[in-house]
C-alpha cells in the first residue's frame, strides 16, 4: 500500500485547462534552459502548480515520467513557498534527460528567479 504522506495532494495541483490558460496568458514568465514557470498572483490560500511536458519531448512514457520527477521536487519544495500564487513548470527538451538533482537544481533558480521564496 502506497503511503498517502508521500503523495501531492489534488488542493496543490492545477488541474483546469481554464486555469491553465489563465495563467499562460496573464502571468508572467521565467525562463531557464531546462524549463519555464508562468506565474500569477493568486487570491487561493495555497500555492499550486501544474506540470506541463509537450509531446515533441517524448513519447508518453518519456513525458510521464518527466512529470513524475516535476511533481516529486514540487511536493518536496512546496512548503518553502512564501506566496500564494498559480504555478506552470514547463519542461524543456534538457530536463527530460537530466537525473532527478538536476531537477531540484532548475527548481530552486526558477523559484528564485521568480521570488517565490
């Protein structure tokens, strides 16, 4: 049996494609050669986000488990957050080969980049 500790909870994930496109079109960007956040203020007493992995980046194995890795530095990381603020990870072609350190580092400079620590 699956511990539920170690599961990210549905309230801290975006699952709407009406949010989704809410946030791609007003919130703001930032870019790294790995990935992108989209971000936008939110009045939500939670931080969410949403994982994003195109189909030109793999099959759906591939894209699968990308999100997979995306969702476990995110569930480990939420906590530090210090807005309440919609999230969009987008992968780049990069971080589909990186190893999951790799991950957690991209994680942190874009958090950083964006002021959300």
């Amino acid at each position: 049996m699956k511990n539920a500790n170690y599961k990210l909870k549905k309230i801290y994930k975006i699952k709407s494609s009406k949010v989704f496109q809410r946030v791609y079109s007003t919130g703001r960007r930032v870019l790294d050669d790995y990935g992108v956040f989209y971000i936008l203020p939110s009045r939500d007493q939670t931080v969410k986000m949403g994982f994003a992995v195109g189909k030109k980046l793999g099959n759906a194995v591939v894209r699968n488990h990308t999100k997979r890795l995306m969702r476990e530095i995110y569930r480990t990381k939420r906590p530090l957050f210090k807005k309440q603020v919609h999230v969009i990870w987008v992968a780049r072609k990069r971080l589909v080969t990186a190893n999951i350190s790799m991950y957690e580092r991209v994680f942190d400079r874009l958090a950083t980049k964006a002021g959300l620590w």
